[in-house]
C-alpha cells in the first residue's frame, strides 16, 4: 500500500509555502502585541478567508465580492511575508500595523460570513425554442389587381371543303367504286411517285370513257 502513494512535487511545494507563510502570519502579529494561542489563529484566519473566496471563484468567475475578499486575504498574506522580510523592525511595529492586526478578524469573519451566507447569481437558463415567440407572419396584400379577361368569341369551325360535284350530264359513281379507285391512285402515287393517269385508271377498273372521266374528274386525276 505504501508502494501506492506516490510524493507529488506540488503538493511538497504547496505545504512548505503555506508553513512559511503561517509562521510569517505569527511572527508578525505576535510582534503586534497579539500573544499566546491569538498569534496562532491569525494565520488560520487569513488561509481560511483565502481558501473561501477562490472557492466562491471557481463557481461565480464574475463575483466580484469573491474577487475582493480573495485581494484582501492575498494582500494580508503578502504583506506578512514581505514585512518579516527584514523591511520592518518586529521589535518596534508602528501603530497601524498594531491597529490593522487587532482589527482583522472583525474584517475576517465578515468576508467569510459574505461569502458563505450570499448566494451565488444564477446563470440565466437559456429559453427553450417552444417558448419563442410565433414569428408574425408577413402581410400579404389580398387587392385583387387581376381584371377578368374579355370573353372569347366562340372558335370558328372549319370548313371541311366540299368534294368536288359532277358536271351536269356526268353520269353519278358509287361511293364504294369511287373509294376502289380512290386507293388504285393512291398506290400508284406512292409507287411511281406521280399522280395516276386518267387512261391508266380506265385500263384498271375496265370501265367505259363517260364512268373513268367521271371517277377522274372527282380524284382531279390528269
């Protein structure tokens, strides 16, 4: 188990630093005129204000209570350190270093009651999206600008063209010979490429020359 525990070198640090500035404390409110157990306390008072205030830090960075009394017990400690420095003559200590030691627990325990008993300013919750405020929505113009549009006259219907009518005196062709013919010229058209001749339909159908012309002149075929 002992294996285990291993020396950190900070923490070596931390503990020889704060025994020499505890004893710096002593010494120099024991040369202020506070004797015996009183000398002791006061360097457990400074700490313990120290230790207070960079604990209130740590959760309100923008305390700004906590950043005072944190300067306050820094400066207390500081300057114990450097009076016992040599720079002060322990054996004649000036009036007001005796008045600032005799007042400092009064100073001390207000700090630490400040710290302790005043509540720590909550870090406002961000508000949900549910909570936002409905977005207005835009304005839409309902002015109807649209005229209406002017009536269409009704579309003309196309006018299939009329078949051609026979000549007075030519004799009438019945629809189902015009339609054999109709299609004997249109195969010869797309055979040869040129529109059939009227004597070439009258060789085709066997037809007499009044009948053939008749067929023709409705096919407008040469």
């Amino acid at each position: 188990m002992l294996r285990s525990i291993r020396i950190d070198a900070v923490l070596v640090q931390a503990v020889i630093a704060g025994a020499l500035s505890f004893a710096h404390l002593h010494d120099l409110a024991e040369a202020a005129g506070q004797t015996g157990w009183k000398a002791w306390a006061y360097p457990i008072s400074v700490d313990l204000l120290l230790v207070a205030a960079w604990n209130r830090l740590r959760t309100a960075r923008r305390d700004r209570s906590a950043w005072t009394w944190f300067v306050i017990a820094l400066f207390a400690s500081l300057g114990a350190n450097i009076a016992t420095a040599g720079l002060l003559d322990l054996g004649d200590v000036p009036a007001w270093l005796r008045i600032l030691v005799a007042g400092w627990p009064a100073l001390a325990f207000l700090g630490g009651t400040l710290l302790v008993h005043t509540p720590a300013a909550k870090p406002t919750p961000a508000r949900p999206v549910d909570d936002e405020p409905p977005a207005t929505p835009p304005e839409v113009d309902v002015t109807r600008t649209d005229t209406l549009a002017p009536a269409l006259a009704p579309a003309a219907p196309e006018l299939t063209p009329a078949p051609p009518q026979p000549a007075p005196g030519t004799p009438t062709v019945p629809a189902a010979l015009l339609d054999h013919a109709r299609k004997l010229a249109d195969a010869h058209q797309a055979s040869t490429g040129a529109p059939m001749p009227a004597d070439v339909l009258s060789a085709r159908l066997g037809l007499p020359a009044p009948m053939t012309n008749a067929i023709a002149a409705q096919l407008q075929l040469t």
